[in-house]
C-alpha cells in the first residue's frame, strides 16, 4: 500500500477527448474498474482539436452513461494532463491501445508525462476486439453520413450525433442531454 492512499483505494485517471465516448472508451473504463477503486474519466478541453460536441456536451453524455456507477467520476480539464493529475490521488493515467498506429503516439505521451511526474505511470489496455475499428474519428465520419453506428456507441450518442447532423431522429427518442 506504499504510496497510496488507504481511505480513497487506487485511482486511475482516464484522460481523452470522448468526443463522443464510444464502447470503446466505455470498454477500457470497465475494464479498469476491474483493477482501480475509481476512475477519473478526464475530458480535455482542447478546443484546438475543434471537437464536435463541446466541453458540456461531452460531459453530459459521459455522465449519462455512468450515471449509476458511483466509482465512475466524470470531469473536464484544461492545459497539461499532469497538472489536473497532481489535484487528484491517483497515480495512473489509463489509455487503450487499438493498433500499432496508437503506439508511436502512446508511448511519447507516456514518456513525456513520466519525465513531467516521475510518480506517474501510464497504464495501457488493449482494445477488445469487438471495438478494435471504433475512433471517435470514424464515428463521427460514419454518422455523418448517414451510416449506422449503433451498437458501437451508446443509444444517447446516436441521437446526439444525428441532431448534430441534423439526421432524422425518431420522435419518441427526442429525450434529454442526460437520459
Ligand atoms: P485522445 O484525443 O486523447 O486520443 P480519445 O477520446 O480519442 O482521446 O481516446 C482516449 C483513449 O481511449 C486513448 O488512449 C485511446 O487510444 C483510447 N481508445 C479510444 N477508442 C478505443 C477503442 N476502440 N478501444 C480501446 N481504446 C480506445
């Protein structure tokens, strides 16, 4: 237990865009419930990326989808993925490696943030293999479109995507940000 805080368990931080969250994400932050107390999911507020859906957007479909998972904690962060670690107590960050194309990136970030945080550790899941092929990217692509996601996001973001893409949504399904 060195290191670690006994009252809070084991924390990790799971840092990304989730612009939207896909089963994916949904998949590695199961995943990391298996072996971590809690998990920060941590959206940046990177409006250099030019997302989609804004800050709030995406922290309310997040939220939506762990509504009834205490263990989950929903928040955003600006600037340096460090500096919003160090105000919380974990010390894991958690990402998901599909395939060898995210390793280059993956493996400077983790570097990079060690060298910033010699406490800190990247934790890399593999991607499962029903969700190898889904990116928030080609979600997105798909869907605007006019292709069908289903199954491969949450019922919410289905919705959501389509009225940002001013798709047809059936009336009965016309429900809140949060449901
Ligand atoms: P970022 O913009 O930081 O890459 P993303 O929202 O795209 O944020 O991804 C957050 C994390 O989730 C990254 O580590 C990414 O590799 C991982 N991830 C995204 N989609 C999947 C998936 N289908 N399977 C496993 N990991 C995934």
């Amino acid at each position: 237990m060195k290191g670690e805080d006994k009252d809070m368990g084991k924390v990790a931080i799971y840092p990304g865009s989730f612009d939207p969250i896909t089963y994916g994400h949904i998949d590695i932050i199961e995943r990391g419930l298996e072996i971590f107390d809690k998990v920060i999911v941590a959206i940046a507020e990177n409006e250099e990326k030019r997302p989609l859906f804004s800050v709030e957007e995406r922290l309310r479909m997040v939220k939506s989808c762990f509504k009834d998972t205490p263990n989950v904690i929903v928040d955003s962060f600006k600037g340096l993925l460090v500096n919003y670690v160090g105000k919380t107590n974990a010390k894991v960050i958690l990402r998901g490696l599909r395939a060898t194309s995210d390793f280059e990136y993956e493996f400077h970030m983790a570097s990079m943030n060690r060298s910033l945080n010699t406490q800190l550790d990247t934790l890399f899941m593999m991607t499962s293999k029903d969700y190898f092929f889904v990116s928030s990217r080609t979600i997105k692509e798909v869907a605007r479109l006019g292709g069908a996601v289903e199954g491969l996001v949450p019922d919410l973001v289905v919705r959501r995507l389509k009225e940002k893409f001013k798709l047809p949504v059936p009336k009965k399904r016309r429900i809140g940000w949060d449901d």
